[in-house]
C-alpha cells in the first residue's frame, strides 16, 4: 500500500508542478504583448527599422500566426530549451543564463547553509530560554531580519565590514573555491538574515511545542540524561516542520538574490533579470523568469517529498490505513 | 454572542502590560507618519535642490547628515522619503484588505464551487515568488509607483483571502450565524454584519503586517529602479543612488536604508503583538 500511496502523492505533485508551470509559462509568453511599444519593434532591439527586417522579424517569430499558435511553437522551444536570442548581446538566451548560473546557485546555497546552521539552534535556544532576555534577543533579531530588505542589510554590512573595516572586499566574485566564499561572505549573510527569521520562528514554535510532549516528561521522570531528552527527544521531533520548511525558504533566497547581487554588483541571474528588464529584453526576461519558477517549483515539490520520509507518521501512517 | 460568564476572565487575563519596545515602535510608526504629512513643512532645505557648489559633504552643523554628490540635503530627503514610503504600501494594504475580505467572507461562507474557485487561484499566488513577478511584470510594462502599487495589491491580496476564509470558516459553525440563518437574514447581511465584526482584529493585525511587507517590497522596487522615477526623494532610490557614496558620505545611504527597516520592523512588531492579543482574546470566546 504505502510504495503505491507514494507513487500517486508524487504522480499528483506532478501534474500539478505541470499545470503551474503551463499558467506561469503562459504569462511569460504575454509578457511579450502587454510591453509597451508593438511587438516587432521590441523584438527589433537596435537593427535597423526597415520594412526587410520588420518582414524578417516576423517570420522568426512566426508574428503571421494566431496568438496560440504563437505561444504553442514559442513553448515546444522552449522545453528544449531554446528561448530565442537576447535583443541586447545577441546570444541565445539559454547561454546568457548558463554563464551566469553557477554564481546565484553558489550565492543561494551558501545563504541557505547560513540560515540552516544558525537559524535552527538559535530558534531551539529560544525555545529553551522561553520568555527571557534571550528569548527576546533572539526574536527581535529576526524581526529585524525580516524587516530588513536584502539591500539595506548588504550596504549596512558593506559599511561595517568592508569600509570601516576591511574584513572582507567590497566587490568581485573571487576565483577559486575559498577565495570565493570570502568574497561571497557579505552577499550570502545579507541574504541569509531575510530568511533568518522564518526559521527561528519555525524551530521556536516547534521546539516548545515538542518540549510540552508527554514523552518529553515521561523521559525526564526517569531520569534520562538531560541533553539526550533535548537532542534525541525534544529536538529531532521539532526539526520536521523545519525541514518541510526548508524548501519555501530556499525558494525566497533564490528570489531574494536578486536584490543582494545588484547590491554587491554581481553577475548572477538575478543582476542578469534586472539588467534584461530594464533595457526591455523581452526573449531574456521570459527565459529567465520561466527557469527560476521552474527552480523554484521543483525545489517545493522535493520537500515535499522530502516530508515524506522525514516524518514516519506521514509515511506509515496513511500507508497503512 | 460572548458568553457572559467568560467575559471577565478573559479580560483579567488579557490584561497584559504593553512592553517599552512597543511604544517605542508606536512612536516611529507616529514620527514617519508626521514627516509623511508635514515632511516639506519640517525639512530644512529643499530635498530637490541642487547646490554643486557644497557638492557632497560629510555630515556638519549645517547639513546634520550631509550632502549627496549633487549637493541635496540628505536629512531634508529622508523626512520628505517618508511619503513615498508610507502612501503605496497603506494603499497597498487597504487594498488587499478590501480584496482579501471580501473573497474571503465569500469563499468562507458560500463554500462548494465558489470556495474552491477562489482558493486556485490563492493557491496560484502563493506559488508564485512575489518578488520575481512584481520585477518582471512592473519592469517590463515600464515601471511607476502606481503600477507596482496595484500590482503589490494583487499580489498581497491572498494573505488576506486566506486569513479570512480560515476564520470565516471557525465563525460559520457557530450558534449565531445559524440563528442569524433562521432568522432569515439574507447571507450577504450574515457575512458582512454578523461575521465580518468577529474576523476584524485578525484582519487589522495582518493589514500591519502587510504594510511592512508592501514597504519593504515598493522600496527594493524603488531601489532597482523599477518604481519611482530617478532622482526623487524615496528611501529605496536614495539607498540605490547613493550607494557609491559609501566611502565619501555614508550616511547618505545609511540614513535611507535604516529608516527602511526601522519602520518596517516597528510596524512586524506592533502587527505580531496585535495578532498575538487579539488572537488570544478570541480563543477566550
């Protein structure tokens, strides 16, 4: 029963990532219209206004057929991954975003570790000090983090650390795994703060919630050491929403990032998002939004999964009923 | 409606001492709001006047946080920020309010086909990264104030809906909205009469909370160039165009940039304490 209630949660998850991802694939492709300006002179960029281009443009992108007709072949490229060519560089969309992936993936994953490594003891720690200093130390920390715009932070941190004292640089990539995590330090804790306080309120609320368990006491009662009844007892049952969490907090970082990486002038995907809209570059635009809410959908999809098999009474419970 | 009984105890108990750090974040949300208003009245100089002959200059006596490098009051361009900062995002949370409400109250209270369509598309919006679609879409239709405004209303809205179904949906299988039912009130009356007052103080404390988001979110907008147009007095722009004078002025960006998250964070905690009691006192119910 369970591999078989498994099959069908993932089949349905499935449809629909694909039915999103169709409604989001279709606002993508309007982008194109709702622009301001007539398609063939967004799609011109900076060639020449002749009625031998205009004629061109039009076949490229077959602009003589109906509006579905235009979206279904726009689509059946784009699964295979062929979003056309950028209007400012040219190149074909798919290689502007390759060039520029590794740097957002490295900067999101680095932030995520921040948040993870950080935020989750800390919330425990506020949990276990409930309603003291530390409690509300910690808590106000990540009021702040949320309220904090990933920009704000990254030029307060660019103040502090970089100009009044020179800890880490003010700019660049670095080359290099370690060079580059230094450089990366700034951006990815800029990020990470915004994050921050998801989960501590998350570990928080779910640590004492799990503290208050009846099995928590009965452990006590006979005299099972301490921390054991906080690692092993209260702790690893409170990490389940946490971990189910995991997922929508990796999706914001890697929206988040575009702030940080215009802030810190890096060349990721989401500088790369802003530069593309602000100059109009429609193929890019759509390129890039359809990949990253693809990223994003599927990373929820395996938490959810995830979820599965981290909480057993999901997993077995359900199966065997 | 309240058991007589209940009421005292729920009172005494909810007599809670409203901490320091709330009157504090009370006064911000008070001080922004005056400089919002009065902010051309109160600043000192013209926040759009250029004088190239001070050019950029550290803060002094005369200039209490100095110039940018066109020579503008950075202490005149924060008060008179306040506007930006506060119009969209009340507008914002208004909006979502009137929005989140109303399909709430329906979806809650109608239930079947209406419910369930309503819910798709909460479901859609939540899936969707905010911020990525506020980018794309204001970028490309060609930025503006008013037109990240109305889309951060689209955009927030669901928080609200959602809200107010779930709570619509704890008031429906009370007593008083079937008495109300066989009363023969017409539903509309029941949702917006009977209900409506019930589901309020969750909806107030969300609408805080909204207003932060929605600032935070106008003004990295702003900040990529997206919302208010350049050179205008906007704490999201100012941070953006000031950003290079780290090294020369910092607190040309810094004054910006933390009034950004001193009012957004004030207004998490006045919603957070908000949610907090009024969701107490409703349990007490």
């Amino acid at each position: 029963m369970s591999p078989r209630f498994l099959a069908l949660f993932i089949a349905r998850r499935i449809v629909a990532l694909l039915v999103l991802l169709l409604i989001i694939s279709f606002g993508v492709f309007t982008l194109l219209y709702l622009a301001p300006g007539s398609v063939e002179d967004i799609l011109r960029g900076t060639r020449p206004q002749t009625p031998e281009t205009t004629q061109a443009i039009r076949e490229q992108y077959h602009l003589n057929d109906s509006f579905l007709m235009q979206y279904w072949i726009w689509l059946k490229d784009a699964i295979h991954g062929d979003f056309g060519s950028s209007i400012r560089t040219s190149e074909p969309v798919i290689d502007g975003i390759e060039s520029r992936a590794a740097l957002s993936a490295y900067l999101g994953l680095y932030a995520f570790a921040i948040v993870m490594l950080f935020g989750v003891p800390l919330g425990a720690l506020a949990a276990l000090r409930k309603r003291t200093t530390v409690d509300r130390g910690i808590v106000g920390l990540g009021v702040v983090g949320v309220s904090a715009p990933a920009f704000a932070t990254g030029i307060f941190l660019l103040y502090l650390f970089a100009v009044r004292v020179s800890w880490f640089p003010a700019y660049g990539q670095g080359s290099g795994f370690w060079d580059r995590i230094w450089h990366l330090t700034l951006p990815a804790v800029a990020l990470a703060l915004t994050g921050m306080a998801l989960v501590i309120k998350l570990t928080r609320a779910a640590m004492i919630n799990s503290l208050d368990q009846d099995y928590v006491v009965f452990a006590r009662a006979r005299g099972i050491p301490a921390r054991r009844v906080l690692v092993t007892y209260a702790f690893r049952n409170a990490l389940v929403p946490v971990v189910t969490a995991a997922g929508l907090i990796l999706g914001y970082l890697l929206t988040g990032a575009v702030l940080v990486e215009v802030t810190f002038a890096l060349p990721g995907v989401g500088a790369l998002l802003v530069e593309s809209v602000t100059f109009k570059d429609v193929p890019m635009v759509q390129g890039v939004t359809l990949l990253v809410a693809a990223v994003i959908i599927l990373i929820n999809l395996l938490t959810d999964v995830l979820y599965l098999f981290v909480d057993p009474r999901v997993r077995f419970g359900r199966g065997a009923s | 409606m309240i058991p007589a009984a209940e009421l005292p105890v729920a009172r005494t108990r909810r007599r809670a001492r409203v901490s320091i750090l709330i009157v504090f974040c009370f006064i911000v949300v008070a001080v922004v709001a005056v400089f919002a208003i009065f902010g051309n009245l109160i600043a000192p100089y013209d926040p759009n006047e250029q004088n190239l002959l001070v050019g950029l200059t550290r803060p002094s006596s005369t200039y209490w946080l100095g110039t940018d490098d066109l020579g503008r009051d950075v202490f005149s361009r924060t008060i008179v920020g306040a506007r930006t900062a506060v119009v969209g995002p009340i507008l914002i949370a208004l909006g979502a309010m009137l929005i989140g409400n109303t399909l709430g109250l329906i979806a809650g209270y109608k239930g079947g086909l209406v419910d369930s369509t309503i819910m798709r598309w909460v479901d859609l919006m939540w899936a969707l990264p905010g911020l990525l679609v506020a980018i794309v879409v204001v970028g490309v239709l060609g930025g503006g104030y008013y037109l990240s405004v109305a889309l951060l209303i689209l955009l927030t809205a669901p928080y609200d809906t959602r809200i107010v179904r779930g709570a619509t949906l704890e008031q429906r299988a009370l007593p008083y909205v079937e008495a109300a039912r066989t009363l023969g009130l017409s539903s509309k009356r029941i949702m917006v009469r009977h209900i409506w007052p019930n589901v309020l103080p969750l909806v107030v404390a969300n609408t805080f909370l909204n207003f932060a988001f929605s600032l935070v979110t106008l003004s990295a907008l702003s900040f990529l160039g997206l919302g208010v147009g350049p050179g205008t007095p906007d704490w999201g722009r100012m941070l953006a165009e000031s950003q290079t004078l780290l090294f020369d002025n910092p607190a040309a960006a810094l004054a910006p940039g933390g009034m950004i998250v001193i009012t957004a964070a004030s207004m998490n905690l006045i919603g957070d304490w908000l949610y907090e009691r009024l969701s107490d006192r409703g349990r007490a119910r």
